[in-house]
C-alpha cells in the first residue's frame, strides 16, 4: 500500500496499489550512494582497475578546475568595462563556452571509465586549486591575469596527466587531454594575452617618417 503524506496527500515510497494512483508523481524520495566518489566500477574497457582509477582522479582535478575557469569566465563577461567592453564581452562568453563543451567531455570521459565525475559546486570548490576572486569587480587587466593563470594551472596539469595515462596505456584519456584540454586552453590563452599588450591604436612610436 502507498504511503501519504499528512500535509499534501503526496503518494511516497511505494508502487501505486489503486488505479488513481497510478497517475500521481512520486516525490521527496531519498536513498543512499549506489557509488561513491573516488571509486570506479568494473568496465570491460581492456584497461586495468589501477589506470583507471588514476586517470578518473586526474580527469576529476582537471573537471574541477575546468569548471571554476568557466565561472571565471562568465563572471567577467558581465562584468566587463571600458573601451574594450564590446570585444572581450563577446571573447569572453565564447571561450566559457568552448570550456563548458570541454567540461562535459571530460566529465563523460570519467563516467566512461566507470568513475564518478565531480558536479556539485560546493563539491568542486573543495578541490579546486584556482584561487577565488574577489566577490566585486575588478580592474580589466587583473580580470584577464586572473584567466591566464587559471589556464596555465589547468595545461600544466593537463600535460603531466596525458603523460602518465599514456603510460598507463589510457589512450583514450591521453588523447582527450591533449587534443582538447591543452589545444582549446593554448589557444584561448593567445587571444587573451594579446589584450594585455600596451600597443597604442592611434600613433606610432619612433621617429615620424620623412
């Protein structure tokens, strides 16, 4: 028989055992971890439990921070100012969502590797290395160092964790790190550097030509 609440009349916990029951939603069901985090299941992948689990925790680092650039990203790109506005308005949604295409790779990589990717936010900000910002505006300048420095953290572990999978004979990680995690973040570093070089617009410095 279906238990109900007092307040609501809700059905909960068990199948429907009368027909007009049957039509009600299910809802405020609990239940425990069927997987813990850290841990992987068994996946007929050619890969043994020791490369799996290893890449799963190195893909997780990677995840966690990727996921605290992407809040960079967009924090900045509304926060954006001056006389650039326009231009990094627009570059900077575009890398968040490069990096937001990324995140779900890299988290379905894990999950293909029979782990468990990280998605809570109070989660990842536990394992996140990327300092926290502060909660105001700051100037352009630190805005746009802000990102690099997340990106570099990010490639330099990207790179020492596609050395070592590849070496667990994880090809598949190894090529995801490579091709997608370091190719994507070089890239977005080089637009974003070229906007801390001080080139005047209007004027060219040097003797004027004769």
């Amino acid at each position: 028989m279906a238990v109900t609440t007092k307040k609501s009349g809700e059905i909960q916990g068990q199948a429907p055992s009368k027909p007009e029951e049957h039509s009600q939603p299910w809802v405020h069901i609990g239940g425990g971890e069927i997987q813990k985090f850290g841990t992987v299941r068994q996946f007929p992948l050619g890969l043994s439990y020791d490369a799996r689990m290893y890449s799963c925790q190195r893909l997780n680092q990677v995840l966690a921070d990727s996921q605290i650039l992407f809040a960079l990203y967009k924090k900045h790109h509304w926060l954006m100012r001056g006389h650039t506005f326009y231009q990094l308005h627009l570059l900077l949604d575009k890398h968040a969502e490069e990096q937001l295409k990324l995140i779900d790779e890299v988290a379905e990589r894990i999950q293909t590797l029979g782990g468990i990717a990280v998605g809570d936010p109070r989660h990842v900000a536990e394992l996140t290395r990327i300092p926290r910002p502060p909660d105001g505006c700051e100037e352009v300048p630190a805005m746009l160092s802000r990102l690099l420095e997340a990106h570099e953290m990010i490639l330099v572990d990207a790179r020492d964790a596609a050395r070592k999978t590849a070496d667990e004979g994880d090809d598949g990680t190894n090529d995801l790190l490579v091709s997608d995690v370091v190719r994507i973040g070089e890239t977005q570093v080089w637009f974003l550097i070229e906007h801390l070089v001080d080139t005047p617009l209007g004027r060219v410095d040097g003797p004027p030509k004769s």
